[in-house]
C-alpha cells in the first residue's frame, strides 16, 4: 500500500520532513483496523518528494493543451 507526499521545498519543517511518511503509515494501518497485522503493516511504505516551487508555478493559469 503506497504513500506518496508531494510538497514544495520549505512547507515542512525538517521534522516534518522525517514524520510525515511514518505518521501517515500509521494512520493508514490505525484507520483500516489492522494496527498489528504483521502482514499489512509491512506492505504499507511511503516515499516524499520535495519538489522546487519555481518548477511548476506560474503567475497565471496555464491554458488548456487539448
């Protein structure tokens, strides 16, 4: 069971860079009722990614590319 965390570079404290993954594993394992199945519990792994602000914004909308 994946978990991706997309943020910009700077929303996070460095602490919250480290906890965010692990604490959201565990709310996913708590709110599925199966805090200490000892065979979803290892499946469940997350990854973050720190992306660059000044990659993706713009001042305006982009237009749609259809």
């Amino acid at each position: 069971m994946p978990i991706a965390v997309i943020a910009s570079a700077g929303a996070l404290t460095r602490v919250g860079e480290r906890e965010i993954v692990p604490q959201l594993s565990d709310a996913l394992i708590d709110v599925s009722g199966l805090t200490g199945n000892t065979f979803f519990t290892p499946m469940v792994a997350g990854v973050l990614h720190l992306l660059d602000p000044s990659t993706y914004t713009r001042e305006e909308p982009a237009a749609p590319s259809y």
